[in-house]
C-alpha cells in the first residue's frame, strides 16, 4: 500500500493561522457589512451618532466574539486532549495556556470598550464621560450584561494565569465552565422580549451562544495547535465531532427559536411577512442559511476526512476547516448586526 506524505509542519502551521485568521476577519467584515445595511437613517433635527461609533462599535462587538469564542476553543483543547498522554499533550498546552489568557483579557477590554461605544451611541455629539458610562450601565440591562461578560473574562484570566504556572493541576473543567458562564450575559445585549415567554427565549438565547462557542472555538483550536500532530489529531478529532454534532443540532434548533419567537412575540410584527420584510428577518435567514452551509462541511469533515485522518493519511482537514470556520464567522458577524437591527 502507497503511504501519501503528510504536509510538512510549517505547512501545516500556517495553514493553521489560516483558521484562525478566517474566522476573526469574516467575522469583523460580516458585521460591519451587515450593520451599515441595517443602520438607522438620519433624521433631520435628531443627532446621529458620528461614524466612530456606527462604525467602531460593530467591529469591537465582533472582536469581543472573536476574544470569547477563541476563549471557549483554547479552554476546551484540554479537556479533549485529556491526561493518557503527557509527554505529547503537554507542548502543545504549553502554547495554548498562555494564549487563553491573552484571549480572555481581550474579551474584558472589548466588553469594556463595548460599553463605552454604546453609552457613546446613546449620547450623540458626546464625549462619554465616567458619569455617562456608569449611568447607562446602572440604567441598561445591556450595560449590565457587558459588564458582568468583562468580570468573567478577568476571573478567566486569573484561572488562565494559575493554569500557566501549575499546568493541569487547574482543572480544565473549571477553565471551560468559567468561559462558558462569561457567555451567559450575551443574549442580553440583544433584543428583549416582553411576555411570558422571556425567559424561554433567554434560555435558548444562551443555548445558541454556548453551543456556537464551543463549536467553533473547538474546531478552530483543535486545527490551528494539532494540525502539526497527527497522532494528537487522530486521538481528538473523533472527540471534537461528537461534541460538534451536538453543537450543530443545538445551534440550528435554539437559533430558529430564537429568531422567529423573538419576532412572533413582538408587538406590532405580522409572520410570516416580517421575515422578508425586516431587516431582522432578512438577517434570521441569512444566518440560517449560513449555518446550513455549515452541514456539509461539518459532513466532510467527519465522514470522509477522519477515517483518513485516524489511519494516518494525509488530508485537506486544514484547508476544509479554514471554510468552515470562514463561514462561522461571517454568522457571528451577521449575529452582531442581529442585535442591532430593527425588528418590525
């Protein structure tokens, strides 16, 4: 039997920052692409905000999903990787701890900066003051939400630093259940819901952010640091697909959820013609079809290229990941847009 060569590792490290880089730039030109569509049309006499804020605002939003998912992707490569293999594991967790601390004082310092742009929003003509900054967090859930999303991030750092000095001792549980718990005030930054329904749709909400996370900072992370090693890969590729499916089913099940019962319970909105006629509905579709992109490559990924990768062949995991992760985020820039746009 002929044994294709595998790619050498500098190749496949730089493919590797092909991933990474995919995802935080979709993401970034998906909401600002999908924000200037939505933006809201000057009206004569009122004060917009100046092209800073419309235009700084989605960037920061979309960079603090890209700070939070590589978070959640960076904490979860432990617990994939497990404790049967030190020797091999333990190089590569070297590169990924310090990173994870990286990523989670960047998502604190763009929630915070978030917050500042938003106040800023709410003030046009404005230089955000202190006073202004901690009137809006006192007074908007969506302040509050930031904020709390900012006090995780930093206790994720903390936890991230004591994993640098003491490796495994720290458990990876604790690291993936803290980033996951800084996730949970996202969905209040978006549209809220008045009924009774409100805390269903929180829950599935959080359901979406979660399971999007995990999806898409565990691919990420698993190619960018295991690419380079076969064995690694073939041990943990087969975890990371079985917690993807999962994601896969959570994510596109939470996310119609959300979508349509946020519009079908707001005042004011006909379905199903607010689907096509809103900018939010526009944007509800868009999404989905983004995440039914996603379903054939995640296929690929797990039915045809994992055998190869477990028997030891080469194979396009790199460039097919890179895709996959494109298009997640260009729908993490079009979920940016979501919680701006006008939903009637």
């Amino acid at each position: 039997m002929t044994t294709v060569a595998a790619p050498p590792v500098a190749e496949q490290r730089v493919g590797g920052r092909l991933v990474a880089g995919a995802f935080g730039v979709c993401a970034v030109v998906a909401a600002v692409a999908a924000s200037s569509l939505t933006a809201q049309q000057a009206v004569p006499g009122i004060p917009m905000p100046g092209p800073v804020v419309s235009v700084g605002l989605p960037i920061v939003r979309a960079l603090l999903d890209v700070a939070a998912v590589a978070l959640v992707g960076l904490s979860l490569l432990p617990k994939l990787l497990g404790f049967r293999n030190p020797e091999r594991s333990e190089p590569v967790l070297l590169k990924v701890r310090p990173l994870a601390v990286m990523a989670a004082w960047a998502w604190a310092i763009c929630a915070l900066v978030t917050i500042v742009f938003q106040t800023a929003e709410l003030n046009p003509g404005a230089v955000p003051t202190f006073g202004m900054i901690a009137d809006y967090v006192q007074s908007v859930g969506t302040g509050q939400g930031l904020l709390f999303s900012a006090a995780c991030a930093l206790a994720a750092a903390g936890i991230g630093l004591m994993a640098v000095r003491f490796g495994e001792k720290v458990p990876a549980e604790l690291r993936v259940i803290v980033a996951l718990f800084g996730l949970l005030p996202i969905p209040v930054t978006g549209h809220a819901v008045n009924s009774v329904w409100h805390d269903p749709i929180m829950i599935s909400m959080e359901i979406h952010v979660m399971g999007a996370a995990a999806w898409t900072g565990g691919l990420a992370a698993t190619v960018v640091f295991l690419a380079p090693h076969r064995d690694l890969l073939a041990a943990v590729l087969p975890k990371f697909s079985r917690m993807a499916t999962v994601c896969l089913l959570l994510v596109a099940l939470s996310g119609l959820v959300t979508g349509l019962g946020t519009m079908a319970l707001t005042p004011g909105v006909v379905l199903p013609e607010a689907i096509v006629t809103s900018h939010y509905g526009l944007l509800v579709v868009t999404k989905t079809a983004l995440v039914a992109l996603l379903v054939p490559l995640a296929a690929n990924i797990r039915f045809r290229l994992m055998p190869a990768v477990r028997q030891g062949r080469a194979t396009a995991l790199v460039g097919w990941a890179a895709a996959e992760v494109g298009i997640m985020g260009l729908a993490y820039g079009v979920a940016v847009a979501i919680t701006r746009a006008s939903i009637a």
